[in-house]
C-alpha cells in the first residue's frame, strides 16, 4: 500500500525491475500504486510461495472463510493461510507471545492480503509486508521467515506492543498512508492466529539414559519424547504459550523436561520422582536454553535476550555471554565434548548455526533455514567423539534433521506438520 512521504525511495515500475534483473515473477498489469489491501487485485499476480500447503491450511480456509469479517471474508485460500503459518511459526519459534503473531498476521492481512507478492506496485516494497528496499535485500523480504523477525525486530521498539491497540502499533511499525485499515483486520488476525497457534515444539534430550541423545515435541502441555527403541514416553507438564526445555536438572538419571513461561518469567522444571522446582529466570520476549554452564552434577537454566544470553549457575550467580543478534534463535549444548556447555544461535535468513567454543571461537555450519527450529544434542552417542551436534526440526514436514560428527544427516519424523 502508498507510504507517506517521509520514506522517500525513487518509484520503479515493474518493467524498470525487470530490466534490473531484481524480479523473478512479475505482473505488468498492476501499476505503481496498486491498492494490495484488495483480495481482489492481488488474486491474479504471480506470488512466491510461503512454504507447503497442508492438508490443515486447506480445512482451516473452508472453516474460517466465512467466519472472518473484513477484506478475506469469502477469499480465504489455503496459499493465505499457508503464508499466514509461516509468519506464525516465525513468532513462535523466537518465543514471542501469541499477541505479537496476532500482529503480524493483521499487518500482512493489510499489506497484501497474505500474498508474498514480488512485484512493486508501490515503489520497491515487496513481500508479505510490503517492505521498502531500506528493510533488506529483495531476497531477504521475501523470506517471510527473514520478512517477520525484520517486521518483529521493528514491533519490538514500540512502546507497550503488548497493550496497545493493534492498529496503533501495525501502524508505528508500518507508517502507512492509512492508518486506519489495520485496527478493521484485527479480529480476523486473531482468528487466523488462535487457529494456527497450537502446535507442536521440538526438544531434544537423553531420555532412557542410553549412549545417545534422541528427540521429541511438545504439544499443548504434553511431551511426546521419543526413545532410542522408538517407543514413546508421555510426560505432562504446562501448557498454554509455555516454551520447552530439557536437561538434567537433577545430575543424576535420565534427561527430563520443563516449560518457560514467558508470562510469570518462571522456569517450571521437573525432576526425575516427577517434583516441581520453579527458578525465576527472565521473562517477557526471553528464549530459553538449558545447559550445564559451570561443570557441576547438575544443567542449569538461562535466557537470550537481545543478543545477550543470561546463565543461571548453580550458586544462582549470572553468566552473561554476548552471542548473536536480532532475529536469531538460541540453542546451547557442548559443541567441543569437554568442560562445561556453550551456547551458540541458530540464523533462519542464512541457515546457519554460529557455535561459541570453550575459548571464545567461533564456528559455523550450514545447517537448515527459514522456519526451522533449532535442537542440539549427541545424536551418535559419542560415535566420532564425546561432543553435542546441531540439528533442526522443520515444522512442514515435522521431521527432525539431525547432524552427525562426520557431517552426514539423520531424518526422524515425529510430531505434526504444521
């Protein structure tokens, strides 16, 4: 949609872009200016895809359709919804709140009707957001993973997000010409939001305390852990927007679980006779990781906040470690099979792990992207050496790709798509 003034960029028509080389599928029938708000305008331009369409975007566009009340009303399609998933997976993997997808999904709904549009109809704003140039390269805003962290890292700088009206902070994010159209899309944000929002989240630990680390998802208050014989092993424990986590709290026996919970800032931890430790340890926006920081018998908790993490010892003391930055997902584990645990970041726009060694190095893998989870653990059991691997759950296919010491993968399916 038109900006206002005060972001001025030169317009390029869609022919100049060609020329350019800067548009992989464009439609000239839509001239600068074209209003995208409309379902109707966009519904014929060629638009990147936003990840598989499932089975479930299908059932939810025919149940919602009708039930929304602004601009998608009847023009619900399983492409929106599917775009709509993907900005939705991108909040909840950085472990922001359902509020900020809500948000995001409004916006989206404004922009371009949850179209990840490659044409510059307005100026060179492309992608679900309609992102000028200033936001990033051309690739990365139609990345609609890179294209939600950019429109969250910008959410996040406005002044109580979490409370204010939601056409008031679209609108300090966006700075559109009509400020208005956002508040009218945010009930049919929410509805699309609370229909995508549950859904499984990975997590990876020793869990019948064999040579191996092995996988699992929790869903909606219960674990579905996977052992090394692939039989399963139920463990109930949160629910609501709770975030997972698992380590050995107590220093002895298996692996177990816990939950963060963003809303109290609390770490709700559960020992192997199935007792509750509560360690207040951040809150509000935080990631969660789990490690053994200090050496000792037992892992310990700790947050990522705004490239920093924060890591509770044992004595209660903090550990700080400034590591990565906006848009990054945290993940720890022992990268170097000796001392204590470290952490590193997962970067969805390059599909890299950045992995911090004892001594302060750095090293990097290729290793998934997009919308994948993080996970960490000794897949091999020691097979090449005593050392935690890097690996990503990838929620469209629900199948965990597993890195191994020696490079190679290993594919688990467990969970749901979604």
């Amino acid at each position: 949609m038109n900006r206002i003034a005060r972001r001025p960029l030169a317009a390029l028509t869609t022919s100049a872009a060609l020329t350019a080389g800067l548009l992989a599928s464009a439609s000239t029938a839509h001239a600068v200016g074209a209003d995208l708000s409309d379902p109707r305008t966009v519904s014929a331009i060629p638009n990147y895809s936003c990840g598989t369409q499932t089975d479930s975007d299908h059932a939810i566009a025919a149940d919602l359709n009708y039930q929304l009340n602004g601009t998608l009303r009847g023009y619900l399609t399983s492409y929106r919804v599917s775009c709509a998933r993907a900005i939705t997976d991108a909040v909840r993997a950085r472990g922001l709140p359902e509020r900020a997808a809500v948000l995001a999904v409004t916006t989206a709904i404004v922009e371009t009707t949850l179209h990840n549009n490659p044409n510059m109809e307005d100026h060179d704003s492309v992608g679900l957001f309609q992102q000028r140039a200033s936001w990033g390269s051309f690739n990365q805003r139609m990345d609609p993973a890179w294209a939600t962290n950019a429109f969250l890292n910008a959410m996040l700088k406005v002044s109580n997000w979490q409370t204010r009206p939601i056409g008031e902070v679209c609108q300090a994010v966006q700075i559109s010409a009509h400020p208005d159209r956002y508040g009218k899309q945010a009930s049919d944000g929410q509805r699309l939001v609370s229909a995508l929002w549950n859904g499984d989240l990975p997590v990876s630990g020793n869990w019948d305390n064999g040579p191996a680390s092995n996988v699992g998802i929790w869903r909606n208050g219960m674990f579905h852990l996977r052992n090394d014989d692939g039989s399963t092993t139920f463990v109930d424990w949160g629910g609501g927007s709770d975030l997972p986590v698992s380590a050995n709290w107590d220093g002895s026996g298996p692996d177990n679980v816990g939950i963060f919970r963003p809303s109290t800032g609390q770490f709700h931890l559960r020992m192997d006779d199935g007792s509750l430790t509560l360690i207040d340890w951040g809150g509000g926006t935080d990631q969660p990781v789990a490690g053994n920081w200090d050496g000792g018998a037992a892992a310990n908790v700790g947050i990522w906040r705004n490239g920093t993490f924060h890591l509770r010892n044992d004595d209660g003391s903090a550990t700080y470690v400034d590591w990565g930055q906006a848009g990054d997902r945290a993940v720890s584990g022992n990268w170097d099979g000796s001392g204590p645990d470290n952490v590193g970041i997962f970067r969805p726009s390059t599909g890299q792990f950045h992995l911090r060694m004892d001594d302060g190095s750095l090293v990097v893998l290729d290793w998934g992207g997009g919308n994948d989870i993080p996970v960490a653990g000794n897949w091999d059991g020691g097979n090449g050496g005593p050392a935690a691997n890097i690996g990503i759950w990838r929620p469209s296919q629900a199948t965990f790709h597993l890195r191994n010491d020696d490079g190679s993968p290993t594919y688990i399916a467990w969970g749901e798509p979604r």
